[in-house]
C-alpha cells in the first residue's frame, strides 16, 4: 500500500500519469497538433466523394472511431471517410486495432479525383492495416508490400507482422518528397519520392495508369471500409 501511495503522490507531483485518450497536451498544442478525432463525435470527417458523413457502418463507440464493417468488400460497405481539410508536409499519429482476418488501411495524399471509381477505393498512398499471419490474398500468403505498415503495393514494411486484438500505435511523416511509416516506436518505412526505388515501386504497382501519382502533391487522410471491423483512437496531426 505504502508504494501505490508513493506512486500517485510523484504522479500528481510531476505530472507523469497517462493522458487520457483523444486529448493533447499543452505542450502538444503549442507545437501545433490538432486531433483529428475528439473521442466523441465524428467531426472533421465525411463520406469520400460524399458532403456528409456515413449514416450507418462508422461510429463511436467508447471514444473509439469504428467501423463495424462485415462484408469483406473494398469501399463497399459503409464507404470509406476523409479528412475535410488537405494536407501537404505533415506528422500523423494514430492507434488502431484489427480483429482476426481484418484488413483496413490509413490513405493519404487522396485527391477525390473524378470520375469516382466505380468499384474499391480511392488511390492514394495507403500504411496498410491488416492481419499479417492469416490473411490470405489471392489464395495465398501475404506478399511484404501488402503487409502492416507497408507503403501498400509499392514498397514493404521492415517490421511486419503485426498481432491482432490489441492497439498498435502508427505514424506517418510527410516532409515534401520524404517518406516515413512507424509501427510501435520504430521506423520501418523511409523513401524519398524521387528515387528510383519508389518510381520502380509504382510501376510495378497496380497504380501505374494513374496519372500522376508519384507526385501528387497533397490530399485528404482516408481510412478505408474494406468490410472488416478496425477502431481507431488518438488520431492527431501537425503540419510540417
């Protein structure tokens, strides 16, 4: 007992406990973060391609955003959500969790270019979200570029594999041409748009016929309905 009293005692004197979720600290609001998620509602986002957001599908629950998405389509259920606003050089941080099987992913770079697909998602630059260990695609196992964290279908993740039913913390950094992907503290992405390992990735992509795309300049943040159920929490962002 004497120790749990000594814990809270330096707790409340320097300040150490553990933020509660959704919420900046002073010091995160004077380097200039903003959440892009209060915990409560789904202000600041919309339906891609629509003016409002989805009526059904995505929802808070326990200051969590969820989509309790189910048919395993991309884009098909209840549709993916965008940022109302664009980014160009930015920090995005974001905890989420997969159930067994699932699959989802965090898009930036979106342009809502016309005319919409008429089949899956928006393209854009995707940190995948997805089952590592048991999804099966096409009939077989993951490939590394379909993979947690990858820069999806152009470049693989160096530390894949991650477990399901628990939070995972990710980042994505955007400095001009730079690229990064986190999982968990560590870097596992880094690439420079200009380089030839990039614009091999792309052409070797199921991006390649869209125009533009290693260069688009700036776009919404779009997390994807791909009918699996995914949460996310403490989503926040600072421009660079």
């Amino acid at each position: 007992m004497t120790s749990v009293l000594i814990f809270f005692f330096f707790n409340s004197l320097f300040g150490t406990s553990t933020p509660a979720h959704n919420t900046l600290t002073k010091q995160e609001r004077q380097a200039g973060w903003q959440l892009l998620f209060d915990g409560k509602t789904t202000k600041g986002w919309r339906g891609a391609y629509s003016k409002t957001f989805p009526n059904s599908g995505w929802r808070v629950v326990d200051g969590e955003l969820r989509g309790d998405l189910q048919n395993g389509g991309e884009s098909s259920d209840a549709g993916d959500i965008v940022t109302l606003q664009k980014y160009r050089s930015f920090d995005l941080r974001f905890d989420w969790k997969l159930g067994k099987g699932g699959n989802s992913g965090v898009k930036y770079f979106i342009e809502e270019r016309l005319p919409k697909p008429e089949r899956g998602s928006q393209a854009g630059y995707e940190y995948q979200l997805i089952d590592d260990a048991n999804f099966i695609y096409n009939g077989k196992p993951l490939e590394p570029d379909h993979k947690t964290a990858a820069l999806y279908n152009i470049l693989p993740a160096s530390k894949p594999d991650a477990g399901t039913d628990q939070w995972h913390q990710s980042r994505i950094v955007v400095l001009g041409d730079h690229l990064e992907h986190w999982l968990d503290g560590v870097k596992v992405l880094e690439i420079n748009r200009t380089s030839d390992a990039f614009l091999r990735g792309v052409a070797q992509s199921k991006f390649n016929q869209y125009s533009g795309f290693a260069r688009i300049p700036e776009g919404h943040i779009l997390l994807q309905d791909h009918g699996h159920s995914v949460a996310f929490r403490n989503i926040k962002i600072r421009r660079i």
